[in-house]
C-alpha cells in the first residue's frame, strides 16, 4: 500500500459512496480536488481515487509546492443527475468526512464540481480552496489551470517545432469544458487550426463560434494535426489509441491521461512527444495555493502559473539530452505515477 490513508463511507444522506484517497501528507498538507462522476461500479471509482491522488502528489512537487496529494471521488451511478437537493445532501456527505481529517486534506473543485459546491462541502478555509470570492476564496480554478496549459503548449511547440507561435499549428482539443473551452485560441485571433470534440453534443455551437471542425470524441483523438490537447477525462492514451494517433504531440489538462505508465513508452517510441499531465495541469493549484496559502497577488500567482512553461520546457530539455521520454524526467514509470 503506497497511499497514506484511504476513506470509503457510504454517505448518511444520500447513500452514496464518498471515496477519499490520501496519497501522502509527508510534503505538508494534501489537497486534491472533489470528483463528481459516474462509475459502473464504486469500485471503479476507488481506483481513480487512488491513482488521482498519486498524480496530485507528483504534480505539487514539480510544481514546487509544499503539499502531498490527495481526492476525492464520489461514484454515482452511470447517467445519474442529481437534483439540487440530492446534490446538497451528497455535499454534506462530502464535507463530514473531510471535517474528520481535521485539515491534514483540504478539498477543491474538480471533474463535476466547482467553487459554488465548495461553499456546500464547508466553509471553513483551511478545508477547502477555491471558494467563491465572496465567501473569502480564490473562487474558479479553471481559467488558471487553462492559461498553464496554454504556457506549456507554447514550450512544447517551442521544443518541438523550434517556435513557440501558435498560429497557424493545428490543434485537436479534446473536451470543451471548463478547463478546455478557454484553451482554444479566440476566433481569428491566430488563425491556429482547430479540431474540437466533446461527448456533449450541445458543445457544437462553441465549436461553431470558434470556427473549429466538430468531430466526435473518438476521432478528435486521432486527429491529424500538430498537438493533441486531452481536457476531458483520464486513461484516453491506451497502447490502441497511441498506434492511431496523428499527432506530434500531446499537451492537455486532463489528469491521468495514460492508462498505464508504460504507455509513455510506446508514445516515445512512436516519436510522440508527450508533456505530463502532472506538470501541464499544475495551474490551477499553484494559483489557488498561492493566493489563498502564500498571500501572492493574483499577478504574482499567474506569473507562476505560466512558469509552468519554463518547467516543461526544462523538463523537454532533459528528455531529449537522455534519449528518455518526459514522464521518465518526472518520475513517470512508478507504480502509482499516474
Ligand atoms: N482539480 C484540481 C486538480 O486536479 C484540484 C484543485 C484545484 C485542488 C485547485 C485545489 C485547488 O489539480
């Protein structure tokens, strides 16, 4: 057992299962966001807690921060929608067990969550990051987490194509939520070509404001173009997937994108380069941490956060010098990496 501490309660108020993985508090305290999402099984979910949490740890220590990782995941039955008061009661489920780890883990917005809910799991700040700004926090994460990728796509095109420039390199940005529908270049704004899907089909209208083709989820994946950018869901890079893929590189906001370490492997042999996930995604708790934990101004904390560039560029310096893939240079390879 690699991980610190792991909760599983079945909520008092809404029955459903409340999984909280704590992967290490050794760094200082874990954080790690709050999942929402539907699972065949609860245990299913289990296992995203675990290797979640594992990835939070990896990414607070490239991006430098004093904390371990951790998250939260509730397992909802595939299709389900709750109702607002369904919702409330789960949240309470949430904040209970949370409210029993006394601060060692303080919870944030993730996949089916956002600052709104946080003031629902708890309003006490050493509990939670990310609460709207007139309940005293940092409010949404997501345009944060959005302009780190934005600073590694540019490093990557950087390293990979010898420009940073955006315009005119081709994208396929694969879920249009949050994090991914503020990735994509404003109409016009550098003629970069974009390739958008989302299992969500009234996404289309966004795709047809941003002058991108529409594609399914499945196809996006594959797209012909010059950077992949995953920011949905994890485990998309299966050793099938990566076999197809037309790309030649891969730099997204989705948290555990592979669905196993040695995927990293083939993407490397294949001459993909992939940029961890870990370091690409880290925007969203550097800014969080450091406006409502370090005192940063908000300037001062999205310089940070576009220091996310300047890490990937570092650690694709280093791959490249040692013939490895770039998970390798983050420690990519253990049991628990991703
Ligand atoms: N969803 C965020 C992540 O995966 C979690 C988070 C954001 C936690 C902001 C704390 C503050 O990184």
């Amino acid at each position: 057992m690699n991980h610190e501490q792991i909760l599983v309660r079945r909520g008092s108020r809404s029955g459903l299962p409340v999984i909280l993985a704590i992967h290490t508090t050794a760094p200082g305290q874990a954080i790690g966001g709050c999942r929402l999402a539907g699972y065949a099984e609860w245990r299913y979910g289990l296992d995203d807690a675990l290797r979640l949490s594992a990835a939070m740890t990896q990414k607070c220590a490239v991006a430098g921060l004093p904390h371990g990782g951790a998250k939260t995941v509730v397992a909802l039955p595939p299709g389900a929608a709750l109702g607002p008061g369904e919702r409330r009661a789960l949240l309470h489920d949430v904040g209970d067990v949370i409210a029993g780890l006394d601060g060692a883990y303080a919870t944030g917005p993730d996949v089916g969550t956002g600052p709104p809910d946080m003031t629902t799991i708890t309003d006490r700040p050493t509990h939670v990051f990310c609460l709207p700004p007139e309940a005293g926090g940092s409010g949404d994460s997501s345009p944060h987490t959005a302009t780190g990728v934005v600073a590694a796509l540019r490093a990557l095109c950087e390293a990979v194509f010898g420009t940073a420039d955006l315009a005119g390199r081709r994208f396929a940005i694969v879920g249009l939520g949050r994090v991914g529908a503020p990735v994509a270049p404003p109409p016009a704004a550098g003629q970069a070509k974009l390739v958008v899907a989302d299992v969500d089909p009234t996404k289309r209208t966004l795709a047809d404001e941003l002058g991108a083709a529409w594609v399914d989820p499945d196809d996006g994946l594959r797209s012909d173009v010059d950077v992949l950018v995953p920011a949905a869901l994890g485990g998309v890079l299966t050793p099938a997937v990566v076999s197809e893929l037309r790309c030649a590189a891969i730099a997204g906001p989705a948290n555990n994108q592979l669905d196993a370490p040695g995927t990293a492997d083939l993407l490397h042999q294949r001459g993909i380069v992939w940029a961890p996930d870990t370091v690409v995604s880290a925007g969203g708790v550097i800014y969080a941490t450091g406006v409502e934990l370090r005192q940063e101004t908000p300037l001062e904390a999205t310089a940070r956060v576009r220091g996310i560039g300047d890490t990937l560029a570092r650690i694709l310096r280093d791959a490249a010098r040692d013939g490895v893939p770039p998970a390798a240079v983050v420690g990519g390879g253990s049991r628990d990496g991703r």
